[in-house]
C-alpha cells in the first residue's frame, strides 16, 4: 500500500506525455478543455456549460479518492501543459476507465499513449485483474482507442448523458489484465 502522499505525487511518464495528479491551478485548462460540447457530449456525468467551480469540486474529489487509494486520476501534459485528464474511478463491479483530450490535442495518438499507461500501472502495479469502460455509440475514435487497448465489447446499453439531457446508446466494454498485458502492454 503506498503512503498517501507517495499516491498524490505519483508521476507516469510516456515518450510524450506525463500523467501527475491534478492540481487547483488545473482548474482552468480544466474547464477549457471539458467545456467544449464536443468534449462533454461524450462523457456521462460532464455538465454543459461547465463552470470553474465544477472543475475545483472534481479536483478536490479526486484528490480526496487517490489519496484513499480509491481511485487513480490524473491531468495529461503534453508539451508541458494540460491537455486533457485520465482516470481509473470508482465503480463496480471494477473500476472504471475514462479519458478526455481538448480538442487542440486530438488525433495525435495521445489518448492511446496515456491510457496504456494508466492501465499498465493498474494491471501492474495496483493489482487490477479487471476494468471497465464504454463509449457513446456514436464516438468511433474513442471506441478505436479501447480497442487498440485490448478492451472487448460486451453488449448495448443506455446511459444517461449529462450534458445531453438524455439517455445515449451505449457500448459497454471491458479489459482484463491478462488480456491487456498479452495484447496491449
Ligand atoms: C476520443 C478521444 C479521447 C480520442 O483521443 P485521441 O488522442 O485523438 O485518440 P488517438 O489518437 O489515441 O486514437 C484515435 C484513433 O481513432 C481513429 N479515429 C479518429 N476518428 C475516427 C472516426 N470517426 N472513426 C473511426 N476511427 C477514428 C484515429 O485514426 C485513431 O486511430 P489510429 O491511431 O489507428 O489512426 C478524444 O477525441 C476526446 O477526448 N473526445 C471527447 C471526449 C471523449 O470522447 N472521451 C472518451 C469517452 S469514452
């Protein structure tokens, strides 16, 4: 079990990226990235518009859950600033993987480099043997990215979208450990 604050200053480094745990001075690249409708439409519990006080409440939240040993989220630096944010987060019956990029930073393979890396720290390191995740039916890049990291589609469902006021179609997916380490690591 780490100390709690060795899991607040954890730091993973890819060939281009960084993952560190947010900060409150994130708060308003946060808020630029996440605003975008583009960003928000995808994810499920992003309100539209998204406001600086949202950002500082999910900064301080997952603060509060990494240190727990609840969770596992963090910012992505890219040439040294925040580009987006990825997350292992509570959920059951595994945790659950979930990611985003500002738009600026989109197509560059970014959102593949980070999540192996987050993944691999989690198969690895803090001992997951499962994880969970999902895409809107209508985000095909995003359902690529999981897809190039070893996830499988399990089934169709409809989940609430918070900044689309509805419920969406969605493709529920998963990624075992030994699957990811096999295909993917
Ligand atoms: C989805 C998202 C994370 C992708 O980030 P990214 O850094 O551009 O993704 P990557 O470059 O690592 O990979 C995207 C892949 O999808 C492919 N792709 C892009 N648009 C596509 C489309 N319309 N149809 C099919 N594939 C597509 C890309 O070519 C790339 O594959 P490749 O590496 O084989 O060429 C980013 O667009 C985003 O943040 N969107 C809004 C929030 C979101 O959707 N989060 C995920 C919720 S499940």
């Amino acid at each position: 079990m780490l100390a709690t604050s060795s899991r607040i200053e954890l730091e993973l480094r890819g060939a281009r990226l960084t993952l560190r745990a947010p900060r409150l001075a994130d708060a308003e690249a946060i808020v630029e990235g996440i605003g975008a409708f583009a960003v928000s439409r995808m994810l499920a519990m992003v309100p539209h518009p998204y406001r600086r006080s949202d950002a500082e409440s999910w900064i301080y939240r997952s603060l509060r859950e990494v240190a727990a040993g609840e969770a596992l989220h963090f910012v992505i630096l890219a040439e040294g600033k925040v580009a987006g944010v990825v997350s292992l987060a509570r959920g059951w019956p595994a945790p659950n993987f979930g990611y985003w990029l500002a738009i600026p930073y989109w197509g560059r393979g970014y959102a593949t480099e980070a999540g192996r890396l987050v993944l691999r720290h989690g198969f690895e390191r803090a001992g997951l043997r499962l994880v969970r995740s999902g895409v809107f039916a209508d985000n095909p890049a995003s359902l690529h990215v999981q897809e190039k990291l070893g996830f499988v589609a399990l089934g169709v469902s409809r989940v609430w979208c918070l900044a689309c006021g509805a419920r969406v179609p969605h493709i529920d997916t998963a990624l075992s450990r030994e699957r990811f380490l096999e295909f993917a690591a």
